[in-house]
C-alpha cells in the first residue's frame, strides 16, 4: 500500500517529522516537487509532498504523487479556521464534505456560487482514503474552500450561514476534485487554528499543536 500525504506548509509538514522521523527517502523531482518516503514495512510506504499554499499548488502536487509514486489514496491535513461559536480553536476533525465557493459562474446563469454543473455544490469524495468506520468518533466537518485566507468575525459568519460550512481552508477542493477525476480515495484530517472570532494572532498561537493533533491522529490510523 502506498499512502500519499498532501500538506501545505513547513510549518504543518514539522510535526510529521517529529513523529515519524527521518524519511528513508527525500525526492525533490522537477519543478521542485519536494516529497519524503517513509517505509513503514515491506509492504506500506508513506510518501509525503510539500504542496504550498492554495487549490492549484494542490491539485498538481496531488497528481504527481499519483503519477509519479502510483499511491493508493490521499490523505491531506493542515489547520483550519472555524465559522461557528461551535467550532473552536483545537478541535479537530474529518472532512465529509467540500465547497469550493470560489468558483463563481453565476452571473447570467442559473447557478449559484460554488455550484458546478452535472455536480452540484458540495464535493464529496468517491471513495474515502480512511475507512469511515475508522473516524467514527471524530466530529464531521462541512469545508468551505478557496485560494481566500478569511478574517475573523463577519466574513466566517457569511461562510457559515450561505454554505452550512463548518470550516474553511486552501487547499480541498483542489485535491478532492484531482482524486475523484483520478478515482483514487481521499481523506482530510483538519484541526481548528482560530475560531470564528479570531484572526491571525490566534492563528499564529495554535498552528503548531493543531498540526501536531492531525499527525498524530494520522499515524494512529495509519
């Protein structure tokens, strides 16, 4: 079995190392495609891609772990801002389902903002890389997505209220969509960094222990 991991950022991607060590393996491709392999046994492998911010740089960054290591599923994890006084800082969760609201074909249409056609609003993944038998205790959360880093307050509020979304981030959309053109099962592990009245500061105080809350839980899945 071959396990891809899509993270964001340095500062996400740290505490995997702290848990799983050294890679067996670091592989910088072209374009600068920066991934690590571990091999936990003879037969599963692990291999991890810095993707950097944003729906693009993760959907490319997932197809070329589909390409070019041939993984099984994709699993991505990061921290996230929460929309609701219910969803506070270092609470964390599994993604069910994905909004991309920046995609916005509505005008002179008869669709509404994150709809696509033949698709309809929310992404929902084909198939799950984690067994949802797995995740039954975890909460389960609606993610709002788009290349949109969200001030606290009113704009979380507006996410909440319009899409019903729990959370929102940079990245889902992007991979859901490349996973299900591919057929190849995805999860999302995200964990709260500031909640829907907190901004960067909050952000700033959380982001590591948040990110160190879903390595954990990932490597206990795993």
């Amino acid at each position: 079995m071959k396990i891809g991991i899509v993270v964001a950022t340095k500062t996400e991607r740290k505490p995997f190392f702290e848990i799983f060590g050294q890679p067996d393996m670091c592989h910088l491709g072209l374009n600068s495609y920066d991934v690590s392999m571990w091999r936990l046994s003879s037969e599963k492998f692990v291999y991890l891609i810095l993707s950097g911010l944003g729906e693009i740089n993760a959907a490319i960054s997932t197809q070329y772990l589909i390409d070019t290591f041939d993984v099984d599923k994709i699993i991505n994890y990061g921290v996230v801002g929460g929309l609701s006084e219910q969803q506070p800082a270092m609470k964390i969760g599994i993604v069910q389902k994905i909004v991309h609201y920046g995609f916005d074909i509505s005008f002179g249409s008869n669709y509404t903002v994150g709809e696509y056609p033949e698709i309809g609003i929310f992404h929902i993944p084909n198939h799950y890389a984690i067994p949802e038998s797995a995740t039954t205790d975890l909460p389960k959360f609606t993610c709002a997505s788009a290349d949109i880093i969200v001030g606290g307050g009113e704009p979380k509020r507006k996410l909440h209220q319009e899409f019903g979304a729990d959370i929102c981030e940079m990245e889902a959309a992007g991979i859901v969509i490349t996973c299900n053109r591919n057929n190849i099962p995805c999860s999302f592990i995200k964990a709260i960094s500031d909640g829907v009245d907190e901004d960067v500061e909050a952000f700033d105080q959380y982001v590591h222990d948040a990110s160190r809350a879903c390595a954990k839980l990932i490597a206990k899945l795993i």
